[in-house]
C-alpha cells in the first residue's frame, strides 16, 4: 500500500503546472477590473484591461465606452471619441456613449457635433442631466444664449442642488446682458458650493457690468479666497479698485496677477493705466512696453502708451504709437484725435487738421474733433473755417464751454466783440471756474476799451491759474491803458518769471519803464524781446525811442531804419530827431 502511495504522488508531482493553473479571466472579470482600477485612478492599468475585455469579446459596447472614458481622463480626447463611436456602433441605443463621444467631441472643438450627440443622448435617456447641462454648454460656446439657459434650466429642474448648472446658466444670462438674473444664478451656485471661486469670479463681473464696483471688489475677493493663485480675479479686483479710484490698491492687485501670470498683457496694461493715475507716467510707459511686448497686436496697449508719452510732452513718441494703434484698428477714431492733438501741439496745423478729419469720418458725432481741428484752423488764421467747425461742435455738444471759448477768440480776431464777448460769458456760465474764457473775455474788454472790465476778468483769471502767464500779461496791459505804470510793470514781470521767452511781455515792460522814464531799463527790455523775436517792428521802434531819450541818435535812427524795414511807418518828425 505504501509502495502505491509513493508512485501516487510521483506521479501528482509530474504533472504539468497547466493542471493547477487559475481559470481563465473572462471579458466580464476584466471589465470589472477595470473599473476598479478606474476607481484607483490607475487609468493605464484600466485601459490595459479594458483592451483585454474586447479582445476576448470583440463586442463587448461597454468596455468601449469604459475605455473611452478613460482615455478622457488622460486627454486623449480622440481616443475617447473614437471608442465611443464603437460603442454606439455596437449599440445605437447606448445613451450613455452618445454623452461619452459628445464630450470628447466638445473638447475636440467639434461643437455641432457635441450638440447633435448630446441631443441623441437625452432622447436615448429620460432624465438625462448631465447630458442637458452638456448640451447648455455646447450652446453657450455656439452664442445660442437662450438654448444654453433652456437646458441649464431642464438640468437644474431635474436635479435641484446642479450649482454647475446655475452657474452656466449665469454666464448665459450674463452674455444676454441680464445681469441681475446672472447674479441670482451664481448666488444661487455659490450657496449650493460655498467655495465655487468660479462663481464668486462671476458674480463679480456681472457686479461690475452694473456699475456695482464695491460688490464686484468683494466677489473678486471671495474667488480669492477659495482659489489664491486666480490670477484674473487679482486682475479685475485691480479694475474694480481703478474704478473707486484706488490706484495704489489697483496698481497692488495687478502686481500680484503679473507674479501669478508673468505673460498676463492685460495685467501688464491695467497696472500702466494705474500708474497714468497716479502722474507716474514713465512708469505707466514701462508697462505699456511690457504688455505690448508680451502681445505684439494689443492695440490698447499701444494706445496707452501713446497717451503717457503725451504727457511727458514725448509728442513724437506718442504719434509713432497712435500710428501703430491705427494700424491695429483703423477705425480708432480717438486715436486719430489723439494723434491730430500731438501734430498740433508740434505746430503741425494741417496734419492735425488731417486726422481731425480722419475722427469725423470714422465717428461723426464726435464734437471734440470738430472742436480740435477748429483750433488748428485758427493757427492757421482760418478763422472763418474755425468758426464754421466751433459752431459744429457746439451744435453736437450744447454744454462745450471749451467750444463757446474758442468760438469767442475766433470772434475777437474777426472784431465781432459782441459776439466774442457773449461767447465768453456763456463759457463761463458752463464752466465757472474756466480761466482761459475770463482771459478771452478780458481780452475781449481791452478790445472795447473796457479797462475795468477787462482788468476784473485777468485778475479772476490769475485768481483761478496763479502760473497763467498771459493773464499777467493781459493785466498788464489794462493797467498800464489805466495808467497804473507800476502795476502794469509789476504783471509783465511776474509774466516773464513764468514764461522767460515772452516777447511781448519784455515789449510791455520795456514800454512801462519808457513811460516810468526809465530809458536804460526799457532799452533792455526791448532788446531782450527783439533777441527772442527778431522780426518784432514794434520792439525796435520802442527801442529806438528810449535811444533817441538818451540821445543815442546813431542807435535810434537804426533801430528806426529797421522798424520801417519791417513794414511799420515811422512818422518823418521821428526821422528828422536823429538828424538834428
């Protein structure tokens, strides 16, 4: 018995290994294997075994779809579509797949066909959520705003605490300028998932829309706290603080999207913009660099930058960046102004003219343009054209008192000093604080020998400019017709400590001591003038009458010979002073 024992197991223990091998896996167990591992996160171990279930069962529909939504997860989006097809080839009822390829398809930016395969999919399944808030989304991206909200609202209906589906019903509202009704949707969102930064984000830019900044600052603030790295959130809390006129706040959020973004051009824009705020033009400028450097076609940022140079007088600078603004966007019509503006400022009467023009063509209600280019008309002693260009501008804008002001120095170049003066006086009536009509209006006065009249307007003028040089000036001369020769001297002198190239504030000096009999004091006013204005007539005349005081007959018979030069007469009695 012993002996049959032993050649038992001998022969137990030769057996192949095949007899005590486990069964065979089936296509069932490597599915459910697969899912597991899905579950586990272990994507490549369920893909694996998801293969091995159709290669055992070639038909098997769902591990295409399990497989599909694998590949989803590893943003292998073509691979997810494509094996979902299979799926829905293997079996057309298989709403599920439909939803499975309509999401691949929409992250693919396929988006017609997302929409028809998540339409398929919520006529396969009643009730299908997922697939109706799938389906907003894909008409949200497709402008059909209204759809979208259909089927959030179908989404949120069958599924009451969907906070994604408010909150994509929101953007719709939003995008459908229904402000209000998008904030009640991310309200609605936001208490469903109290840390939805996404939400808060929104609501903060639908806050914003309505002019509502102090709410927007604070949902920009929340999405903050729930996501710390959100960039765009530091981004329009900057706006919103701009908008309060809290520049040093703005200009710290926008630092902070810059850390978080370091190629974020908008940020880069906006901090500019802070600094334009607050006079730090060349640090604006820096800013404006950077985020055209980051964005090469960002034409506010070069528009900004245009803007700043301005300021700084860079006028060259700030018309090389409105000409690339325009090449951006030729229908800019503000940078065209702004351009015209720089031009005019260069003396460049008819360029400015030009892109004043340019303005009106591209916007034809804009009275600052008509406004500007009736200026460069006036340098240009167009006074007929500046008026006819005033008085455009004045029919666009009846409150322009920067209009009725230079219409009235047009007026007073023309002698209509009844119409001057009314111009000026309904300037100032706009604009009570306007310097520049109580200087025309004086000016006005002097014209009309209103001397107490014009004497009051420049000292309001000064009163409201205390560095207005031409007021000084202007008062001056009502003085000096008032015969207050020391007033008078005094004005021109403090006209010239602020403006030192004012030749006709040394001519009026010079004038003042003449009659004050200060002959050497006059003699060197007049030729400063002259030195700063060598074709100044009157200059060497009054010259050559302080010479002839001090009987420097030689000197004064020159300066006399050159008055006439210059096309002023010189009464024949002068003349023959010199000779006696």
């Amino acid at each position: 018995m012993k002996k049959y024992l032993v050649v038992f197991i001998s022969t137990f223990l030769s057996l192949p290994s095949i007899f005590f091998s486990q069964p065979k896996k089936t296509a069932a167990d490597l599915f459910e294997h697969a899912n597991k591992n899905y579950e586990c996160k272990d994507y490549q171990g369920a893909i694996t075994d998801y293969s091995d279930a159709i290669r055992l069962q070639p038909d098997y529909a769902e591990a295409y779809y399990g497989r599909g939504l694998t590949k989803f997860k590893l943003n292998d989006f073509q691979g997810s579509a494509a094996d979902n097809a299979e799926a829905i080839k293997l079996k057309p009822d298989y709403g599920i797949a439909y939803y499975g390829r309509a999401y691949a398809e929409f992250k693919l930016n396929d988006t017609q066909k997302s929409l028809a395969d998540y339409t398929e999919a919520i006529r396969l399944k009643q009730g299908f959520t997922e697939a109706y808030y799938g389906r907003g989304y894909a008409k949200f991206k497709l402008k059909d705003n209204q759809g979208a909200i259909d089927d959030y609202t179908e989404a949120i209906k069958l599924k009451p605490d969907y906070a994604e589906a408010y909150y994509g019903r929101g953007n719709a509202k939003s995008e459908l300028n229904d402000n209000q009704g998008a904030i009640a949707d991310y309200t609605e969102a936001i208490q469903i998932k109290p840390d939805y930064a996404e939400a808060c984000y929104s609501k903060g830019l639908a806050r914003f829309k309505l002019h509502d900044y102090q709410g927007s600052a604070a949902d920009f603030m929340e999405a903050i706290k729930f996501k710390p790295e959100y960039a765009e959130a530091f981004y329009n809390r900057g706006y919103a603080k701009f908008k309060l006129n809290d520049y040093q706040g703005s200009l710290a959020d926008y630092t902070e999207a810059i850390r978080l973004k370091a190629d974020y051009a908008e940020a880069f824009y906006g901090r500019g913009y802070a600094k334009f705020a607050l006079n730090d033009f060349q640090g604006a400028i820096a800013d404006y660099t950077e985020a055209v450097k980051v964005k090469p076609d960002f034409t506010e940022g070069y528009y900004g930058r245009g803007l700043a140079k301005f300021k700084l007088n860079d006028n060259q600078g700030s018309i090389v960046d409105y000409t690339e603004t325009l090449k951006l966007k030729p229908d800019y019509a503000e940078a065209c102004y702004n351009r015209a503006y720089a031009k005019f400022r260069l003396n460049d009467n008819q360029g400015a003219i030009a892109d004043y023009t340019l303005a009106m063509k591209l916007k034809p209600d804009y009275a600052e343009a008509y406004y500007g280019r009736g200026y460069a008309k006036f340098k240009l002693k167009d006074n007929q054209g500046a008026l006819a260009d005033f008085t455009e501008a004045m029919k666009l804008k009846p409150d322009y008192a920067e209009v009725y002001c230079g219409r009235g120095y047009v007026k007073s170049e023309l002698k209509d000093n009844l119409g001057s003066l009314a111009d000026f006086k309904e300037a100032i009536k706009l604009k009570p604080d306007y310097a520049d009509a109580y200087y025309g209006r004086g000016y006005a006065k002097s014209e009309s020998n209103d001397n107490q009249g014009s004497l009051a307007d420049f000292k309001e003028a000064i009163k409201l400019k205390p560095d207005y040089a031409n007021a000084y000036y202007g008062r001056g001369l009502a003085k000096f017709k008032l015969n207050d020769l020391q007033g008078s001297l005094s004005d021109y002198t403090e006209a010239i400590k602020l403006q030192s190239n004012y030749a006709s504030a040394y001519y009026g000096r010079g004038y003042a001591k003449f009659k004050l009999k200060d002959n050497q004091g006059s003699v060197v006013d007049y030729t400063a003038a002259i030195k700063l204005k060598p074709d100044y007539a009157n200059a060497y005349y009054g010259r050559g009458l302080a010479y002839l005081s001090l009987d420097l007959k030689t000197e004064a018979k020159a300066d006399f010979m050159k008055a006439n030069e210059l096309g002023l007469r010189i009464p024949q009695k002068i003349l023959d002073m010199c000779n006696e």
